[in-house]
C-alpha cells in the first residue's frame, strides 16, 4: 500500500463510492459537501495497484493549522491501519508544509455509536479534544473539536 496525493476523476469517484458505502457517518448532505471537497481541496488516498482503500481530505485554516475535512477506510479494511498510516502521511506532509497543529471536526453527538470508533482513532492518534460545540453553526448539530500538535515527531 502506498499514499499518494489525489489525481484523476476516477479516484475522486472511487473515494465517494467509499463514503457512500458508510452511511452511519456520512449522511446526503455531508456527500454533497465531500463531492465539492474532493474536486477543490488537497486530498491523499491510500492505494493498492489500482484500488483505493482510504482517502483524506484536507485544508489550511491558516498558516499554522491545517484542518482534515474528511477521511474514510473501505468498509471491510476498516481496523487494519490503513486510517493511521495515512495520518502519519498527512501528518509529514503538514509538518513539511510549516503547519504547527492538525484539526478534526467530528461527530459531538456522544451517545451515537458510530463515531465511538471514530472518536477513539483520534485518540488513539494524539488528538486531544478541545471543544464541543453545541450547535455547531455551520452543521446545526454538536460538533467536538480535536486539535493535534505536530512539533517534534
Ligand atoms: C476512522 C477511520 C478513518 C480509521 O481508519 P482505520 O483504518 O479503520 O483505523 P486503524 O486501523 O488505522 O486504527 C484502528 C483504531 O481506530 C479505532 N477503530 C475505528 N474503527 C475501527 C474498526 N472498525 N475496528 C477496529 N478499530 C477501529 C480503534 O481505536 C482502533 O484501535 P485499536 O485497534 O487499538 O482499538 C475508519 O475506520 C473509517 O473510515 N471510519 C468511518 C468513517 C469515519 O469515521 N471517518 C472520520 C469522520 S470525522
């Protein structure tokens, strides 16, 4: 497996099937935004000869803090590290890029299982939870903010 930067509109369509494929976390609207995302922002996926296993999905808030909108693992590769390695690429790659702090906005909404796991592979990943807000403006939902800092390795 290797992760390697987004290129073609086939790719971008395999990572969507990926989502769609998840719908106890990415509801309509959320594939909607994704589709947008997938065709304007800086994407990673995680690849085997010519299946996509994983993508992530990215934007600078700023200088300094780079914001993961979106990542994902195929439903039946889910658990097998494929979510950490790319992390760790990302990481790398916003550390190169001078960015001093990675930010995840996920699922504030405690008693819905799904982002149990999701919750839990931040966490397990060093992002330390800084916020839950409640709505979120932009969702209209519970939003729970994690921050991870990228000094030093
Ligand atoms: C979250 C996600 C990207 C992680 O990628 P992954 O390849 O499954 O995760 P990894 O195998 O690298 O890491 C495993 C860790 O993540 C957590 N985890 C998440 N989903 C898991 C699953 N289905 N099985 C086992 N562990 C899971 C656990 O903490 C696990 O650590 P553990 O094995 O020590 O318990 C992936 O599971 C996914 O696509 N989830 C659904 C969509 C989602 O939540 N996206 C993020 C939205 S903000």
């Amino acid at each position: 497996m290797i992760v390697k930067p987004l290129e073609s509109g086939e790719e971008r369509l395999a990572c969507l099937e990926i989502a769609k494929a998840l719908p106890e976390w990415f509801n309509k609207v959320g594939l909607k935004s994704m589709e947008r995302d997938l065709e304007k922002e800086k994407t990673f996926i995680a690849v085997e000869g010519d299946e996509v296993l994983g993508f992530a999905t990215l934007k600078p808030l700023n200088d300094k803090a780079l914001e993961i909108l979106w990542t994902a693992v195929k439903r039946e590769l889910r658990g097998k590290g494929i979510g950490t390695e790319m992390l760790r690429f990302v990481e790398r790659w916003a550390r190169e890029g001078g960015f001093e702090v990675l930010v995840v906005k996920t699922s504030g909404d405690l008693s819905y299982k799904p982002y149990d796991e999701t919750r839990r592979f931040y966490e397990k990943n060093g992002f330390v939870r800084i916020a839950l807000i409640d709505p979120y403006p932009e969702w209209g939902e519970e939003a729970l903010i994690y921050v991870r800092c990228l000094h030093k390795g």
